[in-house]
C-alpha cells in the first residue's frame, strides 16, 4: 500500500512566522499535487510537480518536489490569517491510476 | 465559472435509511470521482468513472454503498441501508484526462452526512 505521510498533522502559528510542511512516501510518484481546503468546501490544487528536483512558487508558497520524486515540501513565507486551512497533499503512484491523499497538516495563523 | 455542484450539502437520517448523494460534474469532464473525508482516515478514494464507466471501486464497502453515472451530467452515491460509521463529508470531483496527461481534479463542496 502506497502512503504519503504528511508532517506536521497541526500548526498554530503568528502572522508574519515562516513554515514548511513536509509530505513523504517510500515509493515513487510520476507527480505531486499539493491542496488547500478551507472549512465546509472541498479542496482546491495550489501546485503539480512532475520532474525531480522541481521548485514552484505561488506569490508567497514555494513547492518543492524531492529529488526521487519521493516526498515534497511546502514553504510559507510571512503566513497570513488567510493562509489558514487543511493543506493537502497528494500523489499520482507510477503503476496506478488514482491520485493518493496525505491525511493533510492544519494550518492555523492568527494575527 | 464552472464548478462541481452536490446535492444534499447536509443530510442527517437515521440508522437503517437509504441515502443517496447527487454529483454533477464539470461539462466536458470524463473523470468522476467519490470521495469520503473523515479526521481519522483523511481522504480517501471510494470509486471513480472515465466516460461514465466505473474503473475502480476497491475502496467502496460493497454490500452497502453502489455508484452509478446515469448520464454525463449525474454522478449519484448510495448508501443502504445506512450506519453510524458511515459519518463524513462525500466529495465528487471531476476532470479531464487526454491520453497520459495527469488531470486536476475539481472538488465539490461536499456533502456532510450525520448517521444517528
């Protein structure tokens, strides 16, 4: 069974801090999504990573894709309140056909 | 601005009750996908269609749940009869696949099911 295991599960942070959240896996994946889910809605994708190595930045996220496409990271400089929400992150497995969840890591950022 | 759209977006029965959850994904999208959200096991995949043909229900129980797409337009999610455990929020999403390309998936709001 392939897992992705994301870290840390809760974060409660002051506006203005940095942060990274970690996704890792012990099997590969052709590429990575990463989603953010605000209450009572359902997820919306921030990023896809395909090539190893790979860097994406979204304004103030920045997504990295773990040189053998095994695990991810997302960085937040200067969270804001508007930053709060459940991210998400999720692969598509080499062999497989459907995406795979992390159970995601809550992010709270009050001001 | 095109979205997903499900039906009930809250659904509270009791025990024993057939439940049935309505889909109505992007026009033009060839992949439906059921999803069901809870705190301890996160997302997880119950069953997906491409072309409205199911391709993988391994994630769904079985003798109570049933997926269908009537239509291109209509994704529906059943449950009966109905347990306390099957407490979650359902998500439909949908996308587009052309030949190897990795899809975005576009999530509904979800419907959040209460079983007493």
């Amino acid at each position: 069974t392939q897992l992705l295991e994301q870290s840390p599960q809760f974060l409660s942070i002051q506006e203005g801090e940095n942060l990274t959240v970690y996704c890792n896996s012990s099997s590969v994946f052709s590429s990575l999504q990463w989603y953010r889910q605000e209450p009572g809605e359902g997820p919306v994708l921030l990023v896809t990573v395909v090539t190893g190595g790979e860097v994406k930045k979204l304004k103030r996220l920045t997504f990295q894709f773990g040189d053998a496409r095994k695990d991810s990271s997302l960085h937040i400089t200067a969270a804001q309140p508007g930053d709060t929400g459940l991210y998400l992150c999720a692969g598509f497995p080499i062999s497989g056909t459907a995406l795979i969840f992390g159970k995601g890591t809550t992010l709270s950022v009050s001001s | 601005d095109a979205r997903v759209t499900q039906t009930p977006r809250h659904k509270v029965t009791e025990m024993g009750q057939e439940v049935t959850m309505r889909c109505q994904p992007i026009l033009g999208h060839n992949t439906v996908f059921w999803y069901r959200q809870t705190m301890m096991q996160g997302l997880e995949l119950l069953a997906y269609f491409r072309n409205r043909a199911p391709l993988d229900d391994s994630g769904m129980p079985k003798d109570r749940f049933s997926a269908e797409m009537p239509d291109a337009t209509l994704a529906t999610l059943k449950i009966q009869p109905s347990e306390p455990r099957d407490s979650a929020v359902y998500f439909c999403a949908s996308g587009l696949v052309t030949g190897t390309a990795q899809e975005t998936q576009y999530f509904g709001p979800g419907t959040r099911l209460l079983v007493l």
